[in-house]
C-alpha cells in the first residue's frame, strides 16, 4: 500500500489533516478499483496545477518587495478647465510590489485617473495624492478659467 508515501504530508498537516485524509482515500481508491486509475490520474493531475498555482501565487507574495519611497511630479501644477496634466509618480525600489493608486481631494476642481492623468473641472485648487503600500506624496493642482 502506497499510505507511507504520504507521511511527509501528516509531518507538516498532521494525521487529521483534510488534505492527508483525501490522499489516503485517494490511495485506497485506486487500489479498490485500478479500472479508474486513468480518471483519477486526470483528476490528480489538475488538482496538481491548482495547487502549484496557489504555490506560486504565495511564494509571489512572500518575494514582494515594499514600495519605500514614492515622489509624485510636478510638485504643483496650473492648468485651465478641460485641460490635462500627466503626473509621474517614481517609486523606489525600483520594481516594487503593489499599484500606484491617485486620488483626489477636490474632482469637482480636478479629476485623476489611474494613471496620473489630472484633468481641470473647474476653477479651484486640488490636492493629487499618489500611494503605493505604506508610502505617498502629493501635488497641487490649481485649475483656472483659462490657463
């Protein structure tokens, strides 16, 4: 019987484990009835995928690397109604997990959207706020009837 080919399981989930439980019975299974040994292996084999992708998918996760600095430019900015502004927010390290989120204070005044691109609403000032993870930093819009 194949059951000792699962301890490494139980060593790290324990006996009682769902996980070990459903090998085992999986083990027993095929050795019952060998005539679906081709159906289990099929079934097996995309319970595999689904597990190395969670796998993956966590390790992914473990390897992020927090943003640790963020600087958004221009610093300020003048621009009219229904004109634009791209804003340019550098992140450091360099290849930092997570996304640039923009947002602003005022939209009746200044509108952002996920890229950085400011459009002026109506006259007024807007504070642009970039944040990546824990770190953040702003620019002031001024919007004007005519710029």
């Amino acid at each position: 019987m194949l059951k000792s080919d699962f301890s490494n399981y139980s060593a790290v989930f324990g006996r009682g484990n769902y996980l070990t439980r459903e090998l085992l019975a999986l083990v027993e299974h095929a050795e019952q009835y060998p005539q679906t040994a081709a159906q289990l292996e099929t079934l097996f084999n995309a319970d595999v995928a689904r597990v190395q992708a969670a796998i993956d998918a966590a390790k992914d996760r473990l390897s992020a690397v927090a943003a640790t600095s963020l600087v958004l430019t221009p610093a300020t900015d003048t621009i009219g109604i229904l004109e634009t502004s791209q804003l340019t927010a550098t992140v450091l390290p360099e290849g930092a997990s997570g996304t640039t989120i923009y947002v602003s204070s005022a939209p009746s005044v200044a509108t952002v959207n996920s890229s950085g691109l400011v459009s002026g609403v109506s006259v007024g000032t807007a504070t642009i706020t970039a944040t990546r993870g824990s770190v953040s930093d702003t620019t002031l819009i001024t919007v004007e009837s005519g710029s």
